[in-house]
C-alpha cells in the first residue's frame, strides 16, 4: 500500500523537480533523500524523463569544468557491486509475460485509463478537477466494493453476534429439533469440500502474486542498479562508455582547448616548426599557377590578330596542369594539408567553437548523471536495500511473507477446522445410547466447532475483504500509471507532460522527445543510436547543428581524413617531386624560346590575304611562311615538343635574307629584333615587285608583335615591404618564399617588351627547379615532425578522445533498462500486487460462504441439543 501511495506521488516530485529548477537540485534531492526510502523504487522512471528534460532546458555554466566528483566515482563502484548483488537469478525480460501481465493492468483499470486521463490535464491545477469529472460514482462503488462489504460486515456482525450468546436465546427464532437427512448432510460436506478447494486456489493464487512482487522488485532493483552503472561506467553492449568516462574525456578536451593549454602550446610550437612545409606548397602551387596565367589568358590580343599563335603556350598548359596534380597529390601538399586543417581546427575561432560544443555538450549530460545518481542511489545502497528487502520476505512479523503467510494459513486453519466440523455433522451427529432402547444424544462437539468457525470466519472475513480490498483499490491507480509507463513515447509524453511541468516547447523539448522515441522507447532497437544524433545546438545561422558534426564530422573526421591522405601518399614512395616527370616535361619544353615558339597559325591565312598573297608568287618566300616565328633567328624545336619536336621553326632574319637574295638592293634598315624592310628592286606590278612588297608587310607584321609592350612579366609582393618577390632570386632554405602570414600570396602585375618576356619565360626553369627543391627539402626536413610528432600530439589529445566520444554515446541501454524497470514494477510488481488482494477478497468471499455453512450446522446442532435436553431433563447440559 505505500509503495502505491508513493507511486502515485512520483509526478508530483517530479514537477518539482522541473518547476523548482532554479533551485538548487542538491538542495532538492537532499529532501527526497529524507523522504521514506521505498519511494526510490517507484518514481525512477518518470523521474528519468524529468531529469532529461531538466538538464537540456537549463543548460546552465560550467564552473571549473569539473563535471565527474568523487561522489560520482564512489556511486559507480557502488553501483557495480549492487548490480553485482542484486542480478543474481533475476528472471530475464523475455521471461516476463508482458501481454498477459498488460491485460491484467487493463482489467484492473477497467475501462478508461482514469490515471492517464487526469495526466492530460493542461496543468497540475487542473488535475483534481479532472479527476472529479471523470470519476463516476458507480465507477468509484465497484472499486472500493471489497472495503464497503468489510465495513457492512463489520457492523452487520454486532447485530448476529449476540446469538451465540446464552443470554439471546430469544434471538434464535424457530429453535426445535430438526433431524438433517443424510443426503443433505452429503451435500453440505461436498460443499465445505469446495470451500476448501476454493482456499488452497485463491492461497496459491496469492502466493504466486507475492512471487510476482518479490521477483518484480528484484527486477526493479537489477535494473535501475543496472541502469546507474551503465550510466556511470559504461555498457559495452550498447557502446556506451559511461558518464564518468565520458565527463572525464569532455574535460580533458576542455582543458586541452584552452588557448594555454599544454597542448595547444605544443601544437603551436610544431606547427610553428613546420611552417615551411606549407610554405613551400604555397610557392609551388601559386608559381605553377602564375605560369600557367600568363600563357593561358594574358598573352597579348595582338598575337592572334596577326594571324600568329603561341604553340609553346598551347602545349605547356596541359603540362603545367599535370605538374599542379603531381603537387596536389604528393607528399608536400599532403603534409601541408595536415597542418593547415590542425591549425583551422584549433585555430582561435574553431577552438573556442568545440569547446563551447564540448560544455553545452557535457552540462546537459552532467545534469542527467547527477539526477540519475541521486534517484538511483538508493539502490546502491545495498545496507537499506537489504534492509527494504527483508520488509518484502523477511522473517519478522511486518514483512509482506509474513502477511502473506499469515492469511493464507488462517484461510487454511478455518477450512480445515470447517471440514472436521462438516465431518462430525455428517458422521458423527449423534453418539451411541447408553442403553438399549434409550435415546441417542447429540455430539457436542458439533455445535462448539461450527460457532468457534462461525465467530472466526466472520472476523477472518471482515480482515480479508479489508486488507484485499484495499490492495486492489490501489491497484487501480498503479495499473493506471503503468499503463502510462508501458505506452510512453513523444506522443505519450506530450500528452502528459503539461500536469508533470515537463516543457517540451522549443529545441529542447524536441530534443527530450527525440531522446524518448530513439533511446528510451524506441519502436525499432538500433545499436547506432547516438545522442551524439539527438542533441544538437543552433548554430549562428539558426540551424540545427547536431553534436556527431559539430565535434566527429568537422573535428576529429577532418583531421582524420588529411592522415589518411597522407599516408596513402607516403605509401606510393614518391617524396622527391623535382625529378618527376611532369616537372622535367616543363622544364625541358621551356628551353625552347617562347618569341621562337609564337608563330604563324595557319598559312592559308596569308595566303588568302590581298595584303600577303603576291608573296606566295615566290617559292622562296612561300616556303618561309609556314611556322616562321617572330624570333630574330630560327629555331630547331627540342624533339620532345608535342607534334612539333625535331622541327625548324623560321625567324625573321631567315625571311628577311630570303627577300634579300630576291632584291639586292638590300635592307632599309637594321633592326635588333631583324624585322628591316628591303629595298624592292622591281617595280609595281611586276611579279617579283609586288612579291617584294607584299613580303614587306609580311615583316610589318611581324615587327608588330615584337615591338608590343604588353607582355606580361608578373611576381608576387613581398609581405614584408610589399616590393617584388620573384622565386628566381630566393633561396630553397629560408625566407618567406613571397608567402603572406595568413598563407596567401598577392601577385604584382607587370608589362615587358618581347625580349625581357623572353627572358621571363626562360627563367621559369630556374623558377620550377629552385621551388620544387625548396618543397623536396622541407619534406625531408620537416615531414616527420608533421607524420610523427605532429601526428601523435592531435590523435593524443584531440582525435582519441574525440574518437571514443563519437562511439561512445550509444543509448539503447536506456530503453533496455527502461523496458526492464517496467516488467519489474508493472507487469510483476503491480500484476502481483493485485493477484495478492484479489486473492485476499476470495478468500473473504470464501469465509462468506463459511459463515453461512457454519451459521447453519450451528443452529441445527445447538437446536437438536437444546431440544433433546429438553425431554432428556436429565442429561440437560447447558452448552452456547
């Protein structure tokens, strides 16, 4: 009866729980802890969802980052040897028969759920009202039917009493003698035979009820010392690690995080160290990509215009493009990947941001491990538990084995006593005549035990529908309230969660309700369910950023990846870029001069030109045109050089003696880049002189191009003047390598003539060989600082523990432990609970029919003796 009263009073602690929040929450369950122990047993899970729904709405601050105790150390080694003690022989949940244990529930609610009805109500207010709407008199009548009848009996017995009594003889009407046919005291004899039967079944039913609530008990103890130790230390089944651990990782990282911390001042010193891997990276990539610019996009408009093209610049940028993949895919960018995303990640911005995640992340979790230690802890206590324990089958006369025992042997002793009764009335009514012919006198002992069974039933009855009646009348509101437990989900606690003073508005409402249907009640148990995935922050652009991103996906998975990177690159051997292919393809095309390789495009173009196309009259002239470049002399292009290795590419002066030999009247000029004009010998119109002067504007155009100005000759700025930074000048082993702090690089514009372009270009071999040895040597150098040290200090501090996070927060536990603590308190605790006084009230039904039976072989025995006595004055012996 107490454990059901307290049952009914969990919701209202654990309003208080949540509406007093602002309180101090030691204060509040140093006053639980006052109050009667075995309230602990009962209010566990509807305290669990409480707590959940506390924690995530006052989320709170962090003080000191101290967020596992000692107490918390002390509960779970208490824990482990309680659950150590406590699951010995518990039956398995699967044992446990849910669907007939629910349809006794059901059967003891009758009809609606009034619990759950009054549960709805919009506020705690509200209940009583509900519960006075809702409850029909005749309802109520048939719950409280057993306690009515006890309390008619009971005062129905002062007015029959008296008739057992010398001094009421008046008040047994209609007293004579009445012999009883044998075949009616048969009948009577079968019918105490099945009030016998009746007991021993209503005592076994009994029994087994007290069964039921010894092992419901122990499965409650076994499960919520389960729970606390896997909430404490861990579940290996469900990946969870346990808070403790897990607060404990959560403050490493903490501490870890802090922008003093030892290791940020070791990652900072090594990154620090390792800059020049990064360095070289950047200077490669960004002199590559300068090169590739200037040939792709800035060559001067007018090349095309004058029918020329730069076949140098067409073929070295699928080269360039290659050598740029060969960068990206080596060694040097790997590394130089590695610690720029370290560096981002526990850079101020990121790091301030995953610890920020780490505390709103571990306070929530705080809150529920300090709620669960607290409303659990009473289990671990296994000196008060045992102590509970022995009140449930213990040896001392106020244990439940006691009454239980107690009853059912009264119920056994007045059967009994009924039967030897019965049997004397049967068998042995009267005794034999003392002498022929004389009167046989009546048994006494007949009437003595049918009154003595009379007077005890009636008391035995009265004690029976009482006790029953009211362990069934509370069963009511504890099948209710199960059946609530049993149903609980989102929708559930929604429902109910106004008269609890549970707010499940905003973020976290949804994510006390998302924590309900994944991990506590889940309808399809999955091993991956994380509350990595069900609790989440609003990030600055108001949406939903769960904690497996915030802390695994863009911390812990990004680092992870680049080392994986870099390994698969360090597996393939290839360290060294400078001699690799793409790299020596660049240098070698480039020792073909660019001004040798900007040449006439199509000669059809010329050919069909009016300006051009006299020139073509002269074979000698005509054979120059294709390929001929604006280089002074002509060039052999190398013979590695696409479609066009091997081959002889024309200068200017090779078209202008050509010309020459056709007019000796010779040059009108001479010109550094050879474009002079010559003197035509013939005049107008002939073949050779319009020959001539077609060839002239030939030269004109081709001095068109090599006099343009606006060749592009660009470097970077120096970052710490801003002046040029050209890698032709620098050193493989130190300066900034025309790297900003930030790990840009800024380009300085510049014009050139055709000459200094040429020069420019040629220089790129130095370029490309002085910047791929300078990434070669900080490889060497630098790469195992970043692949060892570097490596091992972030997997230590930050991707280890992050790690464990990440497959540490399984919660199926919960609903296991949930799901457990339900078959311990409802479907055998409460089922037994209500077996017991249902088998209570039969056997006070039972002890009914006893008074009756009784009743009436004690009147017709006390009436046949008295009526006898009467002419046998002699043998009158007065007898109640």
């Amino acid at each position: 009866s107490h454990f059901a009263l307290e049952f009914l009073l969990s919701p209202v602690v654990a309003q208080q729980v949540v509406s007093r929040s602002h309180l101090s929450r030691r204060a509040l369950l140093a006053g639980w802890q006052r109050a009667a122990e075995p309230r602990a047993m009962l209010r566990t899970p509807l305290l669990w969802i409480a707590a959940v729904a506390v924690a995530l709405r006052h989320p709170g601050a962090v003080a000191d980052n101290v967020w596992v105790t000692e107490e918390d150390h002390q509960a779970a080694k208490d824990a482990r040897e309680a659950a150590k003690l406590y699951c010995t022989g518990v039956v398995a949940s699967d044992d446990v028969d849910r669907e007939g244990g629910r349809e006794e529930l059901e059967n003891a609610v009758g009809g609606e759920n009034l619990v759950k009805k009054i549960l709805e109500a919009e506020s705690q207010d509200q209940m009583a009202d509900v519960a006075a709407e809702e409850l029909e008199p005749m309802q109520l009548f048939f719950k409280v039917g057993a306690l009515v009848f006890a309390l008619l009996m009971f005062i129905l017995w002062w007015f029959c009493c008296w008739s057992s009594c010398p001094c009421c003889k008046c008040c047994r009407c209609g007293a004579k003698e009445r012999p009883t046919p044998w075949i009616c005291k048969l009948i009577i004899l079968i019918a105490g035979l099945a009030i016998v039967l009746g007991v021993i079944i209503a005592a076994s039913v009994g029994t087994a009820g007290y069964g039921q609530v010894v092992e419901g008990f122990d499965s409650l103890a076994c499960s919520a010392a389960t729970l606390l130790n896997s909430t404490m230390s861990g579940n290996q089944d469900s990946e969870f690690m346990g808070f403790n651990p897990l607060l404990e990782t959560f403050a490493d990282l903490d501490d870890n995080l802090a922008h003093d911390s030892h290791m940020m001042v070791e990652i900072k010193t090594i990154l620090f160290g390792t800059k020049g891997v990064s360095v070289a990276t950047t200077l490669t990539a960004n002199t590559l990509d300068l090169l590739k610019d200037i040939l792709q996009n800035k060559m001067p408009d007018e090349i095309a215009a004058n029918g020329h093209t730069c076949e140098l610049c067409v073929a070295m940028v699928p080269v360039l493009e290659a050598a740029e993949d060969l960068l990206n895919n080596g060694v040097g960018k790997s590394l130089a990947n590695v610690r720029e995303e370290i560096e981002t990640q526990l850079g101020p911005e990121e790091s301030a941001k995953l610890q920020d995640a780490v505390r709103q992340g571990a306070e929530p979790l705080t809150e529920v491990k300090d709620l669960l230690r607290e409303v659990l802890g009473f289990f671990t206590d296994t000196d008060k538990f045992l102590q509970l324990r022995g009140h449930l089958d213990g040896e001392g006369s106020n244990s439940l084995k006691h009454l239980s025992n107690l009853v059912v042997a009264m119920a056994l002793i007045l059967a009994v006593f009924m039967v030897i009764t019965l049997l004397c009335f049967t068998f042995k009514e009267k005794f034999k005549a003392k002498e022929e012919g004389a009167p046989k006198p009546y048994n006494k002992c007949v009437h003595r035990c049918a009154c003595c069974n009379w007077c005890c039933s009636w008391q035995f009855a009265i004690f029976a529908f009482f006790i029953g009646g009211l362990m069934v009348l509370l069963s009511v509101p504890m099948g209710g309230m199960c059946l609530v437990m049993a149903d609980m989900n989102s929708e559930m606690l929604t429902d109910v969660g106004s008269s609890l003073g549970v707010n499940l508005t905003g973020d976290s409402g949804d994510m006390v309700l998302n924590i309900i249907d994944e991990c506590l009640v889940p309808e399809v148990r999955n091993a991956s369910t994380s509350l990595l995935d069900l609790v989440y922050m609003i990030n600055d652009q108001d949406e939903k950023e769960y904690l497996r991103k915030t802390m695994i996906d863009d911390v812990k998975d990004s680092i992870m990846s680049t080392f994986t990177d870099l390994d698969e690159t360090l597996s393939r051997g290839d360290m060294s870029l400078a001699d690799e292919e793409p790299v020596q393809e660049i240098i070698a095309m480039l020792d073909n001069p660019i001004d040798g390789m900007i040449m006439v495009a199509d000669a059809s173009s010329f050919s069909t030109n009016t300006n051009y196309e006299d020139l073509f009259d002269e074979s000698s002239l005509a054979a120059l045109v294709p390929k001929s470049s604006i280089s002074c002399s002509g060039i052999t292009i190398s013979a590695d050089f696409p479609a066009l290795g091997g081959s002889t590419a024309p200068g200017v002066d090779d078209f202008v003696v050509a010309l020459e030999n056709l007019n000796p009247s010779g040059r009108q000029s001479s010109r550094a880049d050879c474009a002079d004009e010559v003197t035509c010998s013939a005049a107008s119109g002939t073949t050779s002189g319009d020959a001539c002067r077609a060839a002239n504007k030939f030269i004109q155009a081709k001095r068109t191009l090599t006099e343009l100005q606006t060749f592009h000759c660009d470097v970077f700025v120096d970052p710490s003047d801003g002046s040029d930074c050209d890698p032709l000048t620098m050193t493989i082993t130190g300066g900034s390598g025309c790297v900003f702090s930030d790990g840009t690089m800024q380009r300085k514009e510049k014009t050139c003539d055709l000459v200094e372009f040429v020069t420019y270009v040629r220089d790129y071999r130095t370029r490309i060989n002085k910047v791929f040895a300078r990434l070669d040597r900080a490889v060497t150098v630098l790469g195992p600082t970043i692949s060892g040290n570097l490596r091992s200090t972030a997997t230590s501090y930050i991707v280890a523990p992050l790690d464990r996070i990440g497959g540490g927060l399984g919660c199926t536990f919960l609903g296991d432990s949930y799901s457990m603590m339900v078959d311990g308190m409802c479907y055998q605790g409460a089922v037994g609970f209500r077996a017991i006084g249902t088998s209570y009230v039969g056997c006070g039904v039972l002890a009914l029919f006893m008074i009756i039976l009784m009743y009436a072989v004690w009147r017709r025995a006390i009436d046949n003796v008295n009526s006898a006595a009467k002419t046998t004055p002699v043998q009158q012996v007065w007898q109640p």
